[in-house]
C-alpha cells in the first residue's frame, strides 16, 4: 500500500511555464504530484478550499509561486497565505523572471521561504525542481499545523 504524497502547488499565468515545470518535473522524477494554478484568484480558492478540508484538496508541502499574474499579483498571494491562520507556516517559494532587488526584497519582507529566478533552459529547470523536490520535500522538516492560540 502506497502513501499519497501531498501536492506541490504551483501558480503561473503562464500556461507555456506551467506545462515545461510539470515536463521538468517528470523528468526530475519529482515524487510529490504537481497541481496548478492560473492565476492568483484560482490559487486563492485552492488554497481556500484546503483549509477547509474539502475532499480533493491537500494541503501542498510547498507553493511554487509567480510574481507578476493578472487579477492578483503572487505579492498579494503570499500575503494572503500570511494572514491565513491555517496556512501561513506553509513554504512558499516565489518562482518568477525577476530578479530586481525591489522584488526581491519585497518577496521576503511577505514572507516568503526562497527566491528563485526562472531559468532559462530545461536543463536547468530539471535540475531546479530535483532540488527543490530533495529539499522541501524530503530534507525539510515540515511545520506542525497551525492552531489559534489558547485564550485565556
């Protein structure tokens, strides 16, 4: 009997970027399953919707997150996931083109667990995503659930 690993969530508008990280992904031989996200509203009610714990929805071991989407940038994303109480201990690490220190710095002052710029080979996006894989997903101690504090 196999354990189902939980998901890593990936967010990009961009459907070419999305399709070469689930090709790259493969190719890394990444165990965790790989869920998207379009944009910043669908990850939202993704995310929404695991902490809710609706079936079909597990919380990810890790948000692969872009910057710049319509709607509602990755900035507004992590801030949101920040604020959530039932999921701001969860990784998030921003996966975007810019390298701009503004953004960069911005990023982490949200929150966020690592910056990482695009790369531009496939080559390189496979060796990316084995070590994102090997570190978030088997190295990283993961965060115990969070639970409002006891009032009182």
């Amino acid at each position: 009997m196999s354990i189902a690993l939980p998901p890593i969530l990936v967010v990009d508008d961009e459907p070419d970027d999305l399709f070469f990280f689930q090709r790259a992904a493969a190719a890394a031989n990444l165990a965790n399953p790989i869920d998207t996200a379009e944009d910043g509203d669908a990850a939202i009610a993704w995310l929404s919707a695991c902490a809710a714990g609706e079936a079909g929805h597990r919380v990810p071991i890790a948000v692969i997150l872009d910057l710049k989407m319509p709607r509602r940038s990755g900035f507004e994303v992590l801030a949101w996931i920040r604020k959530n109480e039932g999921l701001r201990r969860m990784p998030v690490v921003i996966y975007t083109s810019s390298g701009l220190d503004p953004d960069v710095a911005r990023a982490y002052d949200l929150g966020a667990n690592s910056y990482l710029v695009k790369p531009v080979t496939f080559d390189a996006l496979v060796a990316l995503i084995r070590t994102l894989g090997l570190y978030w997903g088997v190295l990283n101690m993961r965060p115990p659930p969070c639970v409002p504090a006891a009032v009182g």
